[in-house]
C-alpha cells in the first residue's frame, strides 16, 4: 500500500526542512522522506552554524544568488520560527598588501552580490570591532550582516511548523528505488522504502550526500558526490562571545574560522580535505590545523578547553562548486536541490523560496492554504529563562526542577517535552539537538543514563531498546540499576 502526496521531498537536512517549511502555506500535501531515523543527521549537524552574509562566492554563481537572500531572510525566520540567531557582523583579517587586495575583491563580490555596508578596516577598528583578534592584523574586512544559528535547531524548527501546518515527515524511510511512470507533464513517481511506498506529482532531492543517487534512481542527471570532509572542534563556554573571524578564503574554502556560538560556546571550523564518502572520523593533524588557525586569528584563545571534535561531509557535486537547483532537464517534475555545501546554512531560506519559484515555473499551482500558520513558539528553555519563568514551570510541573543535565541547566520536563513534540526526539542524541542535555562540558558523562530512563518510559520501551543515535547505535545491554 501506497501513501500518495503532491510533492515529496526527500532529505530532512536544513535544505529539505526549509522547502517543506516553505511549501507548507500552499493547499499541496507533502511528505518529508529521510533515511535516517531523526532530523539533520547529515551534513546539517556536522556544522559550524555560520550564516555567512554572500560576499564569498562569485557573483555569475547560483550560490550568489541565494547566499545574501538568505542571510536577509533569516531576521524573519528566527521571529517567525522561534530558534536562536545572533546576527553579530564578522571580519575577514588581513595581515599583509596581498590580503588586502583578496579583501578588496571579496568587497566587490559582496557589492554586486548585495550584501549591504561591507567595508575595509584598520587595527584601532578592527580591535574596536573584536578586542581579541590578532594584533597582527592590518586590515579586515567588516561585514556587519554575518551571524550565526545551531544548524540543527533551524531545521528542527522549520520542521515542526512544517508538520504543524499539515506536512507528513517519515523517518527511517530509506529510498530504495523510484519508479517513475507517465512520462513529461503527466510523470507520476513511486519511491519505494522500507516503512512503505510514497506516490507523488513533484519529487524534490534535497538528500544531501545521497542526492547523486536519488537522481539517478528517478532516471535523472548522472553526476557524482565528493566527500569534502571537515573537522570542527568545540570549546567551552566562555565569558563573552566571539565574532566571528575568517582569515582570507581559498579556492575551495573559507578558511579555519573562529566563531561564537548562541549558546556561547567558541567553534573552530572547518577543514577541508576529500576523504572517501561517509568518514566521519576526526584526524589529529585536522584538529592542530584547526587550532594552529584559530591561533592566528585569536592569540590568546585557550585551545586546552576542548571539549568536542567532530567530523561530517559537504554535499559536492564533482566537477563544479556551486549549487544545483531547479528542475531536472531530463525528467520532468523532478526537482534538484543538490550540491548544497557552504553557504547552504546560510542560503538555506532562499532556497526554499527559489524552490517555490521553480515549481510555480513548471506549473505548480500553489495556492496559499487559509489556515496556514508561520508561527512556531519556541520550548520553554529553563536556562535561559528568568526566574519567575523558572518558579512558574516549577509550580506548573515539580519535574521542571529535577535537574538532569547539570552542565546545561536541563530539567526532565524539558527532555519530556523534546521527545513529545512533533516530531520529537526518539534518540540519545535527538534529546541532545533539542534540549542541549549532554551537550555540556562532561558530554553526556552524568546525564546520559537518566536521558536513557526516560526516553525508555515515554517511549514505552526497554532502556536496552533505546538507541544513541540511528539504527542498531544501543546503549544499554542487560539489567540497569533503577534510577533514584
């Protein structure tokens, strides 16, 4: 038996979560397919979260065309969907002539790109700007429209108003194969995965790393993924946040960029070195690249309050560095949305907006639905909460006190809630992207057991049945001892 929708999307990255959210207002149903069993576990949560504001690629590119639209649009989509953004401005740092003639050319592609106010500075600015850059720096470039989000919070929020307004997402839903039937306008596509088939009119590719194989499933362009690997380290908390800080970018690269965090934590990131697809190992060499570049660019970061590296792969199409978005020249009704590497955080909302363009091209009829709701009301987060917020939720419910995560401040009612949202967290690490419980300095070291117990209760499972992260990642194996 056959589910049957308008438009199917398949990946539920940050790209795949930003088209539903943006599809979801017209009188279209639409199911979200992904493979694995959770929200952004591609190249959306190996991420450094940075919106970079569009002065970076070349102006005859389409990541040009969408990057500075994006970062515009994420002012609205933070108000509207209720997830964390600080747009804070950033500076490249130039040390010497040759640096400041990059500078000047980055300058100029902001300039046609549309990315407003950049201009070039000198050291009383840029230690004005950031009293913790290099005193080395010459020069830098100011761009005052860069931020930052978590990755994974935007696509969890785009998401669930996704799903509020109608939007069918299924998890652990692998596509297998496509059959396409019809042919040109009257095309009809068939995906078949493991928890059943999805019919649709338009199938869109927004699967990331897979996207290569899911449009040569559906009879599509033949093109091949490479896996641009990067590694990023986490630091602790610190006092005040970092703007973020690039060095001049190379051809394939922005560069080791240090950067703030909205939850206030410094992030290294990234390298970039082609590895074989799927490795998400972190290397040694990688991370002291990591670290000897941040140096650099901040000399007195204490690199010694590490407290997580990690490792995920950039969706490159081989063979060209842009994106590639619209409709497929060999089968109709097929939508790409593919080769979304940096910038696609930051390019993500006009994406989804461009998306909508291309469909409506090809003879969508998008109606706006009259109950659509863009609004999506952010959890309660305890920690960031005033106190009469706090002594409210206490009274409301005693297990808004019982503190489970001690490094970030998590109450159980909090995890209840991230697990009972739709769609909620059904892992370890679902909880974590939600909630931020284990996200701390002790990295799940004192509350991953609790986090277990109650996944297992409000799941109606056993703890041994309760996974990390995707299929076959168990935590548990025999008797536990009760938890007090």
């Amino acid at each position: 038996m056959a589910e049957t929708f308008d438009i199917a999307i398949v990946g539920a990255g940050i790209t795949g979560c930003a088209i539903a959210r943006q599809l979801a207002r017209f009188d279209q149903s639409i199911c979200v397919v992904e493979a694995a069993n959770d929200i952004a576990l591609g190249a959306s949560k190996a991420n450094g979260g940075l919106v970079h504001a569009g002065y970076d690629p070349a102006p005859s590119t389409v990541k040009a065309q969408v990057n500075a639209r994006g970062c515009e649009l994420y002012g609205t989509w933070a108000q509207e969907l209720g997830f964390l953004f600080r747009r804070t401005g950033s500076m490249v740092l130039g040390f010497n002539d040759k640096d400041r003639t990059h500078l000047e050319q980055l300058r100029c592609n902001g300039h046609i790109n549309g990315v407003p106010e950049l201009s070039i500075v000198g050291p009383d600015r840029i230690h004005e700007l950031e009293p913790r850059a290099s005193a080395d720096a010459t020069c830098a470039l100011w761009c005052p429209s860069t931020g930052f989000v978590d990755p994974f919070e935007v696509a969890i929020a785009a998401l669930e108003n996704a799903v509020a307004n109608g939007v069918t997402f299924m998890r652990s839903a692998s596509v297998e194969a496509i059959e396409v039937a019809g042919s040109g306008d009257d095309a009809r596509f068939t995906l078949a995965t493991p928890v059943g088939n999805v019919r649709c009119r338009y199938l869109i590719n927004a699967a990331g790393n897979g996207a290569a194989d899911i449009s040569h499933m559906a009879g599509a362009e033949e093109f091949q993924m490479v896996w641009r690997q990067g590694n990023i380290v986490v630091l602790d908390k610190e006092p005040r946040t970092l703007m973020p800080l690039y060095p001049v970018p190379t051809p394939v690269s922005k560069g080791v960029i240090v950067t703030g965090t909205v939850h206030g934590n410094t992030v290294i990131t990234a390298t970039a070195a082609v590895r074989e697809p799927g490795d998400t190992q972190t290397y040694a060499s990688d991370v002291n690249a990591l670290l000897t570049g941040a140096r650099k660019l901040v000399p007195d970061l204490d690199t010694r309050r590490v407290v997580r590296a990690f490792a995920g792969g950039r969706p490159v199409i081989q063979g060209t560095n842009d994106f590639f978005i619209g409709q497929s020249a060999v089968v109709p009704g097929l939508f790409q949305a593919a080769g979304i590497q940096s910038p696609g955080v930051a390019s993500a909302p006009a994406i989804a907006e461009r998306m909508e363009q291309v469909l409506r091209n090809a003879g969508a009829e998008l109606h706006e639905r009259a109950d659509w709701n863009p609004i999506r009301h952010a959890p309660d987060d305890f920690d960031r909460a005033p106190l009469v917020r706090k002594e409210e939720l206490i009274e409301s419910d005693p297990a808004w006190g019982q503190i489970v995560c001690r490094c970030e401040t998590v109450p159980e009612a909090e995890i209840v809630a991230a697990i009972r949202c739709q769609p909620g967290a059904v892992s370890v690490e679902g909880v974590k992207r939600r909630c931020r419980a284990g996200m701390g300095r002790c990295q799940s070291g004192f509350c991953q057991s609790r986090v277990v117990a109650i996944l297992a209760r409000e799941l109606g499972c056993d703890p041994s049945e309760v996974l990390l992260e995707d299929a076959g990642s168990w935590l548990v194996e025999g008797p536990l001892k009760g938890v007090r």
